[in-house]
C-alpha cells in the first residue's frame, strides 16, 4: 500500500486561518484590566447601540444602576458612535426569553441555569482577586466575568445587646459568644434574639456558621431562623430583635436610622477566623448572537467594568471590588473598608432547578449539624 502524502504547507495554512476565522470571537477579546481607551486593539470598526441587559437580584440595587451607568458613559466616550441601551429587570421578573433582545447581560447567582446556549465564551480576565479568577466558569468554560461582590453583616442592636465587639476583630468567638459564652463561667447569660432571613439563595445563616468555624452550636440562640429576608429585617429595625445578620444595603439603611437617632447599632462583617460566604455576585456576559463585530464591542465593555479605574467606582456604589484595591479606593472613612470580606467562599452561579433544591436543602442541614453536604457547591 502506497504511502500517503503529507498535507502540502499551504493546505495547513488554509485549514488554521479557517480555524481562527471561526472561532468564537470572544476568545480573542482583551481583558487586560488597563484602561480600554489606552489599549492599541485590533477590533474592527463598529457603530451601532449595545443593548444591556441588568437583573438585579441582591443588595446592589440602584447604586449598582447607577455604577453602570457611568461605565455606560465612559465607554461611549471612547468608541464613537457606540451606544448602550440599559433595561433593569428584577430577579423575580427575569425570563431566558429576554436575552432575545440583549446582547449584553448583567446577573447573578441563580438567573441562569446552564450558560453554554445563551452566553459566548470569554477569555479570562487579568488582576482579580484569587476567589474570583475561576468563577463565571460552567463545566470548565468561561462564560461570565465577576464584577462586583456584597457580603453579609451582622448588625447590633446596642440597647439590647452589649457582647459583641465594635470591630469584626474577634467575630468568631462572638458568634460562640451569642450561643452561650462557653468556657467562660457561669455567670455568662447565652444570648438570645437572632433575627435571620432567608429567601430564593439567599443563606444568611450560613455566613454566620460558617464565619464562627464551630458548626451549627453557633445558632443555638437563634430565633426566627429561616423568617423571609423582610421579616427579619422588619423585626430588628423594630427593636424586637437584638441582632440582625442583612445585606450591605441593609447595613447601609440601619446605618441611616442610627446616624438620625431611631436606632443603637453596631456592624460587624462575618470574617473571623472563618470563611466568609457570601452568595450576592454580579457577573457580566455576551449574550450570543449573529453579528461578531458587535459582540467583540461587547466584550470591550466587560473588560471595562473590571479595569482598576472601573473597580474603584464599585466602592462608591455600595459595593465591593473583585480586583484587589487598597484603601485609597474608598472614600474617606468609609464604613465599608473594614467589612470588605477576606476567604471568601462564593456560590456558582449556573445552578439549575434541581441543583438549587439540593443545595437549599444541604443549607438547612447545617442547621442539624450535617455541614459536609454544603462542600460540592462551596471551593
């Protein structure tokens, strides 16, 4: 049998440029973190209206809008004649069947279920915190980019309550502290009145369990475990609880009351000598469509929004930065920088029905102790 010819070189030339014209174009995006405007790209001309798709689902709100919308200006700034267009929906109103009409898609934890059909692939991108380098990532492909983060806090009230420190400097044994001060005498009282939300992913307790580093003991002196978010929110602002574990935006909101004088508080964040969980990212994605030069524009945007000048923004909208920034970036005294979360443990967020069940109900487990069901979903 005859030997066969090795290919000639100008077929291989052909089939790679083939290979390269075809690939999606995503890929060959730059997410470099520097300024988008001080990169010497290759992209094509584009003109044309970008279409931004925003689910708001965690504590972020309007002042995540709002960060968007000054990263909306910047980047018409510099690519004339391109515009975005920003429609906000709620995580309770989001269909897949919205993403007909976006190209760009700003969500969180639980607002897609499987990426690979809706989202191009993206490079990664450069400078993020070590926690947020491999998150957007679905079966080993990266279809999302992480580029803001909120974490839990754990609220006082002052009148009612006096053990725990200003500081988050010892939270983890404060946290066995509100259980029942063990070890340190009988003449410790075990505190009681733990207002605790949950609702959709949102686990507030597991912040706590898993910050305290004891197990579920820590919760022993909870009450209204599992009421909804706003209950237990309602609760402490009345005064009928003494402590309180909420949202940024619901620190930021007590904080409010005690600055006017309607309520004593105190704010701690979850860190201690545990992981700090937190399930309240927001990622941005390319939604997948037939035009490439739009879609690489788009992905132009999403290295924006996680650039150093971008992240500095996030600070300011109530937010926490997924690039690693110093003081400096915060305003001057800002309540936030002592809570910024440090260990973090992150939900993914590509989660479907089954797999939100399952990890709902491995959260509630933690409450009868079981704490080895959570590690699956939890790096």
């Amino acid at each position: 049998m005859a030997k066969k010819k090795p290919l000639p070189l100008f077929l291989w030339a052909i089939f790679i440029l083939a290979f390269l014209i075809g690939m999606p174009p995503i890929l060959k995006a730059s997410f470099s973190g520097e300024d988008p405007a001080e990169i010497k790209t290759e992209l094509p001309e584009w003109t044309g209206v970008i279409r931004l798709l925003h689910v708001r689902d965690w504590q972020g709100g309007v002042s995540l809008e709002n960060f968007l919308k000054e990263q909306i200006a910047r980047f018409e700034k510099n690519n004339p004649k391109v515009f975005i267009e920003m429609t906000v929906v709620t995580g309770e109103n989001f269909s897949e069947e919205l993403l007909q009409n976006a190209d760009l898609l700003s969500f969180s934890t639980g607002t897609l279920k499987d990426p690979r059909e809706k989202l191009w692939p993206l490079s990664g991108a450069n400078g993020l915190k070590s926690e947020f380098a491999g998150l957007g990532a679905y079966q080993g492909t990266q279809y999302a980019i992480p580029y803001a983060y909120g974490t839990y806090v754990l609220c006082r009230n002052t009148s009612l309550a006096s053990t725990l420190p200003e500081d988050g400097e010892n939270f983890a044994q404060s946290l066995a502290d509100l259980s029942m001060d063990r070890g340190k005498g009988s003449e410790q009282q075990r505190v009681t009145g733990i207002a605790l939300g949950s609702g959709g992913l949102r686990m507030p307790y597991l912040a706590l369990v898993l910050a305290g580093g004891g197990g579920p003991e820590i919760l022993e002196g909870a009450d209204g475990t599992l009421l909804s978010m706003t209950d237990a929110y309602s609760a402490f602002a009345k005064g009928n609880s003494a402590y309180y574990v909420g949202t940024l935006n619901d620190g930021a909101k007590l904080r409010k009351k005690a600055e006017d004088g309607e309520l004593p508080l105190a704010l701690s964040l979850p860190v201690g000598n545990g992981p700090c969980y937190t399930d309240m990212v927001q990622y941005m994605g390319v939604v997948r469509g037939d035009d490439t030069k739009r879609s690489e524009m788009c992905a132009k945007f999403v290295g924006q929004v996680v650039d150093e000048r971008a992240q500095k923004g996030i600070t300011a909208a109530g937010a926490f930065p997924v690039r690693a920034l110093d003081e400096s970036a915060y305003e001057p005294e800002s309540w936030l920088y002592p809570l910024e979360g440090q260990n973090l443990k992150i939900l993914s967020p590509f989660m479907d029905q089954k797999e939100k069940e399952e990890f709902v109900q491995a959260a509630v487990k933690v409450l009868q102790g079981d704490m080895d069901g959570l590690n699956r979903w939890l790096p």
